[in-house]
C-alpha cells in the first residue's frame, strides 16, 4: 500500500481525517495548480477506495491499465488495490479533489451511518466499476468547498459534526450522480460554437460575440458551454491554441510567428500561456529538440 500523502502545501490543502480518528475515513484533499506540475506516480490503496472529483481543468489519468481523460465536472472512482497514477502525463492546471476510505470491517462503521447503510455506500461504488468516471454536479463541488472551510474551525466538536455531515452527503451525491450517469450530450449552440472555435483558432475570438452567435447573454453562454464541455469558454479556446501551437513548431515555424498567427499579444506572452498548459517551453517542440528529449 502506498503512504498516504497528508500534507499541506501552498497549492493543496489536505485534511488528514484518520488523524481526527474517523473509522474508514482516511484523507481529503484538493489542489489548486495554477500550473502544469509533475507526473502522478502509479501507486494503489489495498482495501481503499479513491474518489476523485475535478472540478476544473482537465486531467489524463491511468488505472488497471486503461488511460481516462478527465474533464471539468468529472468524477474518477478507483477500486481497492487497483494501480492509478497519471503514468507518462503530468498533473494539469486545475482543482481537484479527492477522498480516501477503506470498508468497514465488521466492529466499523462508515461515518455515522448503521452497519447496513454502510454496507449500502461501499456496494453502490463497487458497483461503478464498469463506469469509472461519469459527469458530477454543482453540489458536489459546493460540499467540498463546505468541507476544507472547516479545517479553520476551532471547535473541534463542531467541526467534526460538520465534517461528518459533509461526507455523508458528498458521498450521497456521488451514488446520485454515478447511478443518473446519463450520457453526457452537447447541444447545439454550444456544438456549433465548438465548430466555430476550432475552425477560427487563428483568430482573436472575443467572447461575447462568441455569445451572440449562440444568441446567449455572455453570462449564460459562459455557465453553459462550462456546463457542457467542462471548460469555460476561454480556457477551452487557449488549450486548442495550444494544441495548434504544438503541431506548427514541430513543423519548424518559428515562435514569433506562431505567436502572432494564434493571436496572442507577444511571444513572450505565448511563451508564458504556452509553459501554463504543457509544463515546457516552445522551444522544446521545435524539430530536432522534441526527438531528441524522447529518445
């Protein structure tokens, strides 16, 4: 098994709920990457079950042997003693969160519940196995902000009651949500806004015109193509910038005018957006240089 990771950092915020001698409850936490970080090692819990929830940004996760690309909004259920890790990807710019429980044994009790609802929450995320990652909610979202508010809370009764509550109901939303796991469907505003975006990258798309080819206010257009793509439209306009960004400087162009051409206001600028969303410089994909950092 690996060593479960308590601690806090200027990006991440963890709460080491075995330490507050909760039963089966191990560890929450969130992070906050502003930036690309480093690689996730592959590692796994024996008799543990993670739960992953992003709340932003995007992430390529590998577990028992098959890669998953996370996307805003998205939950991530990894089985006991199953291997995950983020493998030959790094951790994305983004906020993320997760929680750590193992399953009751028989003198256990999962939170506060009886030993037969107990036994109902572990059965109902075992059963997700075959569906891993499926589309969260608002709420989920809203309940884990709720629960790191509490790591500040000075009356340690109080916050454990609060805490408690808190983790029953994340765990409520996250059955609600996996047993709903509709299939998840773009409509056509936002389709045909995609469209747009990806055949104009080479443009300065402005967002509210964005918005008024979809006949949206800007502030509905932005809630719903988050909604529906798991970016906000900005985000998602920079990443397939940069995505286009990459295949041009593999082709030998030059930085400057791929800056330009992607209408970015300086290579500087690029160079800085560029290193946000890869974790390298433009020059790393530069011909010659990409071959020879992958040999």
């Amino acid at each position: 098994m690996s060593k479960l990771d308590k601690l806090s950092t200027c990006d991440r915020i963890i709460i080491d709920l075995e330490g507050m001698n909760y039963q089966c409850m191990k560890v929450i936490g969130m992070y906050n990457y502003l930036e690309i970080k480093g690689k996730l090692k592959m590692h796994r819990h024996y008799n543990m079950l993670e739960i992953c929830y992003l709340e932003k940004g995007a992430q390529h996760y590998y577990v028992n042997g098959k890669d998953y690309y996370l996307k805003g909004g998205d939950v991530l259920v990894t089985m006991p003693g199953e291997s995950h890790g983020t493998r030959s990807h790094s951790e994305e710019k983004g906020k993320l969160a997760w929680l750590v429980f193992s399953s009751p044994k028989k003198d256990e009790r999962l939170l506060n519940l009886t030993h037969l609802e107990s036994k109902y929450i572990i059965d109902q995320l075992l059963s997700f196995k075959s569906k891993r990652v499926f589309k969260g909610n608002n709420n989920i979202a809203n309940t884990l902000h709720s629960i790191f508010k509490m790591k500040s809370e000075t009356d340690e009764v109080l916050k454990r009651i609060k805490i408690t509550n808190l983790l029953n109901s994340f765990l409520i939303q996250i059955i609600d949500c996996g047993k709903r796991s509709n299939v998840h469907s773009i409509s056509t505003e936002i389709d045909l806004s995609v469209r747009y975006i990806n055949n104009n990258i080479n443009e300065d798309l402005n967002l509210e015109k964005l918005a008024n080819r979809a006949n949206l206010s800007l502030s509905h257009y932005k809630y719903k193509f988050k909604k529906e793509m798991g970016f906000s439209p900005g985000d998602f306009i920079l990443r397939q910038k940069i995505e286009k960004a990459k295949k041009l400087l593999t082709t030998g162009e030059n930085i400057a005018d791929v800056a330009y051409g992607l209408m970015f206001s300086s290579s500087s600028y690029f160079a800085t957006v560029f290193k946000r969303y890869t974790g390298k410089t433009p020059t790393f994909y530069k011909p010659g240089i990409l071959n020879s950092k992958s040999d």
